[in-house]
C-alpha cells in the first residue's frame, strides 16, 4: 500500500485535511466537521499517519486516533510554519498541508501524546495559574480604588487585608465601601479557589512515587514536582537528560554563525 501522511489543522467546528503521498505530492484534499472527522478517524485503516500541530484539542484528538489504530504525530508549531509555502498567506489548505509536510522530515521532533490522566492533572495547575494572574490583578485593582481616597497600604498582602479588615476607619463614601466590599468577597473566591488547587496538587504529589523522588532535590516542592511529572509523562521519550533540560527550558538558547557564538 502507497505510504501516505494526512495532516490535520485542528479547529472548533471545520477540520481542513491535507493527504500527501510518498512523494510528497497532495493527493486529496477535504474539510470536515466535528462529527465527520470523528467518521473519517473511523474509516482510516490501521497505521495511517495523522499529523496535528501540538494546539489545543491535539491530545484528545491524538487520544482518538490511537484508539482506532492510527499513528497520532503532534508537532509544535514553530516547526510547522518554515513549511507553509507562502509566509503571507495563511489559510487553514495551506495549514494542513505545511502540517502533512513537516510530519515527513526525518529530522522532526515530535510531542507525546498525554494521556486523560496527565491532562486532569494539568488542568489543576493551569486553573491555579489563571487563579494566581486573577488574584494579582483583584488585588491591584483594590490599591487603586483605595489610592483614590487617599488609602495606601503598605506593598504585601498582609497590609492590604488589614486595610481592608479596618475600612470603617478611613471614613470612606457608603458607595464606594460597598464596591470594596464586592471586591472583597470576589477575592476570598479565589482564594478559596486557590487553596482548593494547592490541596489537590498536594495530594496528587504525595500519592505518586516518582513526584517524590523529585522532591528529594532542593528547592522543589509539590507543586513542581506534580506539574513535571504530569507534562513529561514517559520520561524514556528523552534520550538523556541533557535533552530533558533543554526541553524544560533549562539551557541557554544557542545563536551563532562560524566560530562565533553569541
């Protein structure tokens, strides 16, 4: 049977699919939607090649595909852009074709396809993440409605609270105490929210051998340890660690031309 790559740009609602043959020609070209990509996932035969950029959805879909028997290849963007064709013309055709392109160069790394487990333990962090971004942002907000009136606590958060704890003090307008106020019970939420995260994450890391093993290093605590563990999965994907360090962003970039290095 003729060796054939499919490449994949994945989206909400319409799926472009690009095939190319063994030598590198299109050979079929279609868009689909949610239900008929899942049908066409369906009707592929066994080991054919799906390529995807390494975006949203990419796991779930990559997930699907093994399922059926296909061989889910996921990419990182950068490596896909050098082969669109035309860098000023972006369209989702030319998408999945740069994808099918890009999946057939020797030289390509490819991303591991993270299970559902890996991801629901993911998922915790990032929502922790966006907590702590929406805490900082409530918290700022807060300085300033108070700056306002003349109300500057000290740079922590320990101050903040107590100025809020002894707002009846600054004799500030009914008005805008209640605005404060709102302010207050949304950020408590968040913290509630927060703590929630930390807890499971905590618990997460605790309950998993090899989170353990990683917290035997100085400086690293549950949370990194769960969130290492969770994003590499199958550490054997690395060929040493000096690969794994550089994947972690561990390593400076290189940039030079010659014998010059900068």
């Amino acid at each position: 049977m003729e060796s054939k790559t499919t490449g994949v740009d994945l989206a909400k609602l319409v799926f472009a699919v690009c095939e190319v043959n063994a030598k590198g020609s299109v050979c079929g070209r279609r868009e689909l939607k949610r239900e008929g990509f899942h049908a066409w996932i369906l009707a592929q035969p066994e080991g054919t090649i799906v390529a995807m950029e390494a975006c949203s959805s990419a796991h779930y879909w990559g997930r699907q595909c093994q399922a059926h028997g296909l061989i889910p290849k996921l990419m990182a963007a950068q490596f896909v852009k050098p082969f669109r064709k035309n860098a000023l013309v972006k369209n989702d055709r030319q998408d999945a074709e740069a994808i099918a392109t890009a999946a057939r160069q020797g030289n390509m790394r490819f991303v591991a396809v993270k299970s559902e487990a890996q991801q629901v333990r993911l998922c915790w962090h990032r929502v922790r993440e966006g907590y702590k971004k929406d805490a900082l942002a409530l918290r700022n907000r807060l300085r300033g409605l108070l700056a306002e009136f003349g109300v500057v606590p000290a740079p922590s958060v320990t101050a903040l609270k107590r100025a809020l704890a002894d707002l009846d003090s600054y004799h500030l307008p009914d008005s805008l105490q209640r605005l404060i106020r709102m302010q207050q019970e949304h950020l408590a939420a968040i913290e509630i929210g927060m703590a929630e995260c930390d807890a499971r994450i905590s618990a997460q890391a605790k309950a998993d051998e090899r989170c353990e093993r990683i917290r035997e290093l100085a400086g690293i605590g549950p949370v990194t340890a769960d969130a290492v563990v969770a994003s590499v999965g199958n550490a054997a994907e690395f060929k040493n660690g000096r690969q794994f360090a550089a994947w972690m962003g561990l390593t400076p970039t290189q940039f030079g031309s010659g014998r010059k290095v900068q």
